[in-house]
C-alpha cells in the first residue's frame, strides 16, 4: 500500500493480485478516546484515519462498521493505530 499527499488529497494506491485500486480521500483525522465496552482487551486508541468528511466521530464511523442496515458503512481508511493495553 502507498500513500501519497498532493496538497488537496490523500490518494492511496493498492495492488492485489496484480490490479491496482486507488482510492482518494480529503482528511486525514486523528481519533483518540477510550472503548465502549468493558470487554475490549485495551483502555486507549489513537486511530488515524482518512475520510471524506471531517465532522465524522469515530462513534460515527463505529457505528456504520456494526450497523446490520445496508448503506450505513462510512468509507474511510485507518492509516495507523496505537492500543493501550490493560
């Protein structure tokens, strides 16, 4: 995976199986905060994440990855994440 920065865009650039995806996003943000739930096996994250709408929370983007509805999930990309471990 390569990921580029023109000034505007965030572009990454994937090959698998030898055809190459691209995938473009305006904002890279940075998320930190504790987990829901008591079971989770960390206290703390810090995701960096790209997006297309900087106003998302990261609840916002939790939220569509659980969703069961159909056109909840929000396209976004984590780029780096650092768990604090209990």
């Amino acid at each position: 995976m390569e990921l580029s920065y023109d000034g505007e865009k965030y572009t990454l650039l994937q090959t698998e199986d030898g055809k190459e995806y691209v995938d473009a996003y305006n904002y890279l943000v940075k998320y930190t905060g504790e987990p829901r739930g008591n079971s989770a096996t960390f206290s703390e994250y810090t995701y960096y994440v790209l997006v297309n709408d900087s106003s998302l929370t990261w609840q916002d983007i939790e939220n569509g990855m659980l969703s069961s509805q159909s056109g909840a999930w929000i396209d976004h990309r984590t780029v780096y994440s650092d768990l604090t471990y209990k």
